[in-house]
C-alpha cells in the first residue's frame, strides 16, 4: 500500500519522524517538486535506534534544497 503526502520544506523532518514512529512504515521515498528522487529510507525495527539521527540530518540537508516535497510511503499490508 502507498500513500502520499505533500510537505513544505520546514515540516519534512516532523512528517518523517512521524512516519518512523507509526510501526507500519517499510519505506519512505522523499521527492521534489517535479518528482524526482532524492532519497529512499528503508524503515525496518532496527532503524529505531542509532540510525535515526543521521538519516534526519541528511533530510534537514534535504529540506534546505526546496520549497516543496512530495514524500511517498509504502506501508506493511495489516492482517486482518
């Protein structure tokens, strides 16, 4: 399942924290105004801990670049 959000540079680093934080997330693609790809974060348990803190450094850097974003997530399907 895909969903996507569309985000000012300021909120980038909020919204991906946010999207960590939910459980459901498998990968997070972080786009620009004219879709192209600027980074993908793979989202697994062991993201949680060390890795979190340089992958929101390189969004911060991300979100200086442009104004606008799209950010694309691919969640775990739910067993019902």
């Amino acid at each position: 399942m895909k969903e996507e959000f569309k985000v000012k540079g300021e909120e980038l680093i909020t919204k991906i924290k946010e999207l960590i934080h939910e459980g459901n997330v498998r990968r997070i693609i972080i786009k620009d105004e004219e879709g192209k790809t600027f980074i993908e974060i793979p989202v697994t348990i062991g993201i949680i801990g060390a890795l979190v803190v340089p992958i929101l450094a390189a969004v911060g850097a991300i979100a200086v670049m442009a104004a606008k974003f799209t950010v694309e997530v691919v969640r775990s399907e739910e067993k019902m």
